[in-house]
C-alpha cells in the first residue's frame, strides 16, 4: 500500500501522484458501496499490482469538499477579478468571498489587468484595496506582464491545495502562464470567454506549481447563495462578525433592527457602506429564495 494524492480525474481513472512517482488508479466498487466517490485532492491509500495498474482502496477523511467544481481538501481561495474587461466590481468580488468564506477556505484577491486601468481607475482601485486590507484580507493589483506580480503570486502558492475563482475573461490563466510559463495554459480573447459555456478548462486537474497544488478549474463556477442561511452571512463578512456581538439583540440582521452595532459602524465609517450595502442585497437575495423540500 502507498498514500497519495488524486490530481486529476477522468472517466473512472484517477492520476495519484506522491513522491515515488504518478500512477493511473481505478477506484474498486466498494466505493460504489459506501456512496464516496473519489475526489481530485483526495489523500487515497492505492495498491499497485503487477502491471503497475493502481487501485485505490481507501480515501482519507476530508477537510472540506467544493461542488463545483470537485475538489477536495482545498484550503485556499485565490479569487481574480479584472480591473477592467471585465470592468471590476466590488459587488461580484464580495459574491465570491462570502462563497469562499461559506466553506472555510482562506480568500486572496487579486485584482488583475491593472495596466488596462487609467489613472482615475487606478486611484478607485488603490483606495478598494485599503478597504479590503482593512478588513484583514490580503489583496494585490497584479497584471500578467509584470514580474514582480508574478512573484507575489508565486509565494502563496507552496504547501498549498488552491482554487482560482472567477468570471471567465479575468486573467486566471494569463496569471499562472505568468507564475509557471511551461504551464502554457490555454488563454482566450474576452470577446469569446465572456460568453457562457466557452471554458476551456472543463476536467479537473491540480497542476504543481512551486510546491503547492493549484486548480485553474474556475472554482465556485455557481455563484449563487443556495447553501448559506440569512443567520450564517455576517459570518461571512469578517468586519460584521467581529462586531455581531455588540449589537444590542441577539440574531440581530443589521437590517431594521435598533441598536445594531455593525449599523453604527457604517455610520463612523468603519464598515464601508458598499459593503454593507451588498450585505442587505445577499440578505434578501437569501430571504427570498424559494424553500426546497
Ligand atoms: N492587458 C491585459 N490583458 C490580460 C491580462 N491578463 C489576461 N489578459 C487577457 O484577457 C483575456 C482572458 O485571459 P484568460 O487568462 O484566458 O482569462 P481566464 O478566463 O480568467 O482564464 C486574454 O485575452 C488575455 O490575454 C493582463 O494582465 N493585461
Ligand atoms: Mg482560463
Ligand atoms: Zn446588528
């Protein structure tokens, strides 16, 4: 027996990948039995018989579990959006890291494209990376040409099991070209990859880069709220959950309620009102999602 990890899955076939070496592995039925199916990121315990076929016959217990796409054991979140093509909003970047706080995963946001921006857009974007910072994430202006981003990129990435979030036309694979040129991963000119159904990148597969594992798969590809309950969101915004306590009721939604410290904190500025204004918008996005039985 050997321990590995699935990088990649196709067709009932798994690559296994750990010090020794890389092996095709077929998962054997007793997986069917216990309703597991083997998941890219997987720790697997696999046998190689004679011909060097694998066979995985055990799965490690896993540390959390994305949908979609099918990764497990991911523990960090690099979420990309464009400073323009597609113009940069801080309404679908917040979409994506309360989807990425939902599951517990560490968010890192890179704001790219930043050499299509003018110097008026820039400022706007110098002054939404303090906001973001000030709320403890960390954040970057990157674009794909410059070295020193491709740097910066690179350091987050040892020891890691990564997903890379966002919209289609962003620059996710531009930026890991960039990190790792022999990756040579397939980029596609906006006009056609922001349509819908154009990904280039369908099957799953971790890619090694620097030491740390990294899906180019668009992570979090449902942006929708479906799995989080209105009581869970100010968990999700960091600068609302360290404050929630202070709110004067408990279960306080920061929505009508009085004395509600997070709505004093907008009021002093210590919470952008941008933010807090998407938090209202995901809160009756949730509130009015139809109950499913
Ligand atoms: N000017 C500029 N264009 C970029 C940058 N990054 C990506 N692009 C372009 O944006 C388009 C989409 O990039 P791609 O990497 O395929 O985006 P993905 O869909 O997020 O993987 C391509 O035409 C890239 O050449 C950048 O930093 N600056
Ligand atoms: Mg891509
Ligand atoms: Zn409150």
């Amino acid at each position: 027996m050997q321990e590995g990890r699935i990088i990649k899955s196709l067709s009932g076939f798994y690559t296994v990948s750990n010090q020794n070496g890389t092996y095709e592995c077929k998962g054997r039925g007793v997986f069917r039995k216990r309703k597991v199916t083997p998941l890219v990121g997987d720790i697997v315990q696999f046998e190689l018989d004679e011909n060097e076929e694998g066979y995985i016959k055990e799965i490690e217990s896993r540390k959390n579990e994305l949908v979609r796409p099918p990764i497990a054991n991911v523990n960090q979140a690099i979420t990309v959006s464009s400073a323009k093509e597609p113009d940069f909003s801080t309404k679908l970047l917040d979409r994506f890291l309360v989807l990425i706080e939902s599951i517990g995963i560490q968010p890192i946001i890179l704001i790219s494209k930043t050499d299509l921006a003018n110097e008026e857009e820039l400022y706007k974007l110098e002054k939404f990376k303090k906001d973001y910072r000030n709320i403890g994430y960390e954040i970057q202006l990157v674009s794909k040409n410059n070295v020193e981003d491709a740097k910066l990129i690179r350091d987050y990435l040892p020891n890691q099991i990564t997903v890379i979030a966002g919209q289609s036309g962003v620059g996710k694979s531009s930026l890991l070209n960039a990190v790792l040129p022999s990756l040579n991963l397939k980029t596609s000119d906006v006009s056609s990859s922001l349509g819908r159904g154009k990904h280039t990148t369908r099957h799953v597969e971790l890619l090694n880069i620097n030491g740390g594992l990294v899906a180019d798969t668009p992570g979090f590809s449902s942006l929708n709220f479906d799995k989080i309950e209105q009581e869970e969101l100010t968990d999700f915004f960091p600068e609302m959950k360290e404050i929630k306590n202070q709110c004067k009721f408990r279960g306080c939604m920061h929505d009508k309620e009085p004395k509600c410290a997070v709505k004093q904190a907008v009021e002093q500025e210590n919470i952008t009102t941008y933010r807090y204004e998407h938090y209202l918008e995901f809160l009756t996005e949730i509130r009015s999602r139809k109950p499913r039985y």
